[in-house]
C-alpha cells in the first residue's frame, strides 16, 4: 500500500498536501504499520497460533486502507474546493 507512485496515500497526499505535512503522513503510516506487526507478533507468540496474528494485521490493514481511503477522498473534496 505504502509502495508505488499509485498508491492511495501517495495520491492523497501529493495533491495537496505540502512536502512537510506529507512526509509526516507517510512516516506515520509507517509507524502505525510497524506498530501493526509488531502487535501481530505478540500475538502469534503469546501461544503459537498463527490466526492471531492474522487477525491482528488483518484489523491493521483494514483501518490504514480505511485511513487512506479517507484521506484521498479529503484530497479530492479540496481540490474540488480549489477549482
């Protein structure tokens, strides 16, 4: 999701975003994703079974894309704005 020239937050953010504010976006969609799997591995390990973890990223990427979702739609109601 964070790769690409495609992806949703690289869209929403280089619209209208300036530089500062969409670096700091992307550094804290990296936090929340590291974040994400470092939850997903305590709790694959609290008693080996790998559905938890699962449930754990799965739950993580669900809100990140909400969160991107959110933020593209943010993006193109200004820019509307601006037009």
């Amino acid at each position: 999701m964070l790769a690409g020239d495609n992806s949703i937050v690289t869209i929403a953010t280089n619209r209208i975003m300036n530089p500062q504010a969409r670096t700091i976006t992307l550094i804290l969609f990296a936090a929340m994703l590291a974040w994400g799997g470092y939850l997903a591995i305590g709790a694959y390990l609290y008693n080996h079974d790998p559905r938890r973890g699962l449930i754990v990223l799965v739950s993580f990427a669900l809100f990140l894309g909400f969160w991107g979702i959110m933020l593209a739609i943010r993006s193109r109601k200004q820019r509307r704005e601006k037009e």
